[in-house]
C-alpha cells in the first residue's frame, strides 16, 4: 500500500488562492510608496506567511488528512500542525498591512472609517478587544482545542466533513493566530502580554496538551471515539479484569516463596531453642539422678558399643554429652 499516493482537495485550497493574490497585490501597491530595504523587508515576511499557507495546505490536502481518518495519531499530528506550527508562520510572516491595501482606496477608506467611527460597529469592536486580549486569546486557544477532542464534537466533525473542515479546522486556525499574537510580534501588531506572560501562556498551554494528550492514551483503556473502534492498535492495551485477576495468583506464590524464604532462618531457630530445650531437660534429668546410676549407664553404654564393634553415636545432645562427661 502506497500511503504517499492520497492527496484530497480542500476548500482551503481556494482560500489560500484567493489570500495570496490580494497579499501580492498589496505587495506592489506598498511597493511603489516605500524605500527598497522596507520592500525587501515585507518580501522576506511574505516567504514567512506563505510558509504558512503551504503548511496549512499541506496538512489539509496530502496523506496527512487522508490517513488522518484511519489513525488517530496521524489525526493528532494533523491537529498540532493546523492549530500550532501554521498559525506561528503565519503570524511572523505579519500579512495584515499588505491585505489592507490590497483593497482598492475608497473601499479601504470608507471601511476604514465604518468599523473605526461608527455606532453601529461600536459591538465588533467590542469583540475585537475581548478576542486580542491577551488572556482571552489563551484561554480561547485551549478551550477549543479541548472542546474539539470531547467525543460529541469529534464525532460530529467525523461524520460532517463541512463541521470538520470549516468549523473545526477554522476554529483551529483562527484561535492558533489569536494566541500566538500574543506571544509573536506580528508588525504592526504588538502582543498585549509581556515577556513573563508569554512564558507562562506557552506553559500553561504546553500542560493543557499534555494532560489531553495522556487522557486520550495512556489514560485510558478504550478509545473515546466511536470512529476509531474498528482499528486495531488505537485503544490503549490494559490488563482486563481476567488478567489482573489472574496475575496476584503468581504474584501470591512469589510472595509466598518469599514468606517461605523469610521464615526458614526463624523456623531454624525454633527448631535449635526446641533441641535445647531438650537436651537441657535431659541433662537437668541426667543432674537429678544420682552419681552411681549415672555411672551404671556410662558403663552399659561403652559395653554395648564394645560388643558390637561399632563407633559411637553421635549425640542429639551434644551439650548433654559434655555434662555426662564433666559429671
């Protein structure tokens, strides 16, 4: 199987299209009005911002997005480069002042005062400061990635290429620019956080990925969304109930190995306090009788054993042996 053979066609494709026209457009026009080290300045920003865009497309024509629908890994690292690495491009590559005056002087002007002036237009720029404030872009940002991974919203985008490519796709991108306004100078756009506001906004979002990154793996035992069921190798492997239940079985006999092994020198002991016990209750009984008849048994003994020929036993009680001597 060939999987570098399945490209796809993207609405975006049309986008992209549609952007770099009018951003070459205000190229030129801002071309004819600036000094030559400004224009290549701009020139060298534009090769940033269609980095962007091609990456964007990228993601969203080749086998990335084919196979995005077969594997649930592919489809994560389709996520990351739509919502984190093309928005960065894009931001750097600062296209706001050449898409401006790609529109023609009067139209540009009398929107210019519309949106700036009017009453009317007084709620979008409400909007527009809620949506650049800093901690609002954040938390933006990570609400809608963590939305957009809850198995309702995924499947729906699954099952609805239209809710997948221009609301979830869209939402992706359009966040991913507003958070890293934040943190990237964008001419003549400036963030609205300062430098340790940029670090905690990069840590704290780095925590929210990777917390939704180990439940949607590590985590868990099964996969939370049904369109992933049919593939072997996307839910988590875990001991089931059989097997967990099964394994204390050996682990129980390990242990008990261990008590056996833990037991053996104190069962010794015991074994040696009982011996001793008796040998000291046969030499306080061999103490009690009197001096002749411990002599009689003496002298028995060595009788017998010279009668047989044999060597003489060894001695249970060799303690005992040493008294009966001394005695």
């Amino acid at each position: 199987m060939n999987y570098l053979a399945q490209w796809s066609f993207d609405p975006f494709v049309v986008v992209c299209a549609g952007i770099v026209l009018l951003h070459e457009r205000g190229l030129a026009r801002l071309a004819r009005r600036s000094r030559p080290e400004r224009t290549r300045a701009r020139r060298r920003r534009a090769l940033v911002f269609y980095a962007g865009l091609a990456l964007l497309l990228l993601t969203v024509t080749s086998p990335i997005h084919y196979w995005a629908g077969d594997y649930f890994f592919v489809h994560m690292i389709e996520h990351i480069l739509i919502m984190f690495f093309a928005p960065i491009l894009i931001v750097a590559g600062a296209p706001w002042l050449p898409l401006v005056h790609a529109l023609p002087v009067g139209l540009r002007r009398s929107a210019g005062r519309a949106l700036l002036l009017s009453g009317w237009a007084a709620p979008l720029r409400a909007l527009g400061r809620l949506f650049t404030n800093g901690v609002v872009a954040v938390a933006l940002y990570n609400l809608v990635m963590c939305v957009w991974h809850l198995p309702i919203a995924f499947d729906a985008a699954e099952t609805d290429q239209a809710i997948h490519i221009w609301l979830m796709h869209g939402s992706f991108l359009v966040s991913g620019v507003l958070f890293w306004l934040q943190v990237i100078p964008s001419y003549p756009i400036r963030p609205r956080l300062g430098w340790p506001g940029r670090i905690a906004a990069i840590f704290v979002t780095d925590c929210v990925m990777f917390v939704l990154a180990m439940a949607l793996s590590i985590l868990t035992a099964h996969s939370w969304y049904p369109v992933y069921d049919h593939l072997p190798g996307v839910t988590l492997s875990l001991p089931s109930p059989t097997s967990s239940s099964a394994r204390p079985s050996s682990g129980s006999a390990v242990t008990s190995g261990r008590s056996r092994r833990s037991s053996g020198p104190s069962a010794g002991r015991s074994r040696s306090r009982a011996r001793r016990a008796r040998c000291s209750s046969t030499s306080s009984g061999a103490r009690l009788a009197s001096p002749s008849a411990r002599l009689r048994v003496r002298d028995r003994r060595r009788v017998a054993v010279r009668s047989s020929g044999a060597s003489p036993p060894a001695s249970a009680c060799p303690r005992a042996v040493r008294r009966d001597a001394v005695d």
